[in-house]
C-alpha cells in the first residue's frame, strides 16, 4: 500500500510491507502539520495489521516538525494497545531521536540504526 499527497512542493508517503508477522512502515519525504491526512491513513492501515513486530524506517524522511510528535504518539499507542506488539524505530536523526527521547515519547531500546540492524537483533534473540 502506498499514499501520496503533495505538500507545498514537498510530499510525504509511505509504503508499508508486511511478511512473517513484522510490519516494515517506510517514510519518505517532508512530514509535516500539513501531511497529517496521509498520516492518518497511516494510523489506519497499521490498525488493521496482525503484526507482532513493528518497523518504522525514517531513512528517506528529509524533514519532521515538531508538530508531527503527535502522530508518532498516535502511532505508538495503537502499537502498544496489540496484545504483545513491539515498536522499533530505524534512521532517526540525532536531533530527532533526541527530541523524541527528551519529551519521553520514545525508549532509546527502541531505537536503531537501520531496519537491517532491527532485523538481526531479532535473530539473536
């Protein structure tokens, strides 16, 4: 599943793949006040998810305002509402990740580097 939608020049999408019960959500673009629709089709599609493990790539986001915290906070608590779910959270800018962990949105535990890295740590387990 992908969504688009223009943003002043600038987009937001994201393509969400689900096998062997992980949910890989992958960002890309300007996330934004203004991109909030696409987020809530976001919110939406990963509610429908049976997924125990939950991966969100933030590699190809170019940009995240501070008033896009609130749909991460959506997304999290519908997350963590699943019997069992896990959140990891992959290529955050250090300014991001740290805004997130200051305002106690995030665990630095659920935070890497990459989705390869989530992926092999699942694999040690």
């Amino acid at each position: 599943m992908i969504q688009n939608q223009a943003i002043e020049n600038k987009s937001f999408t994201f393509k969400i793949v689900e096998q062997n019960n992980i949910c890989l959500v992958v960002f890309n673009g300007y996330l934004s006040k203004k991109s909030s629709a696409i987020a809530e089709d976001c919110l939406n599609s990963i509610k429908s998810s049976s997924c125990e493990v939950f991966i969100f790539d933030f590699q190809n986001v170019s940009f995240i305002e501070k008033t896009s915290h609130r749909f991460l906070v959506g997304l999290q608590k519908e997350i963590k509402s699943k019997e069992g779910a896990e959140l990891k959270l992959c290529s955050l800018t250090s300014t991001f990740k740290q805004d997130l962990l200051d305002a106690g949105i995030i665990r630095n535990n659920d935070v890497f580097r990459s989705t390869k890295d989530v992926l092999l740590r699942m694999t040690m387990r």
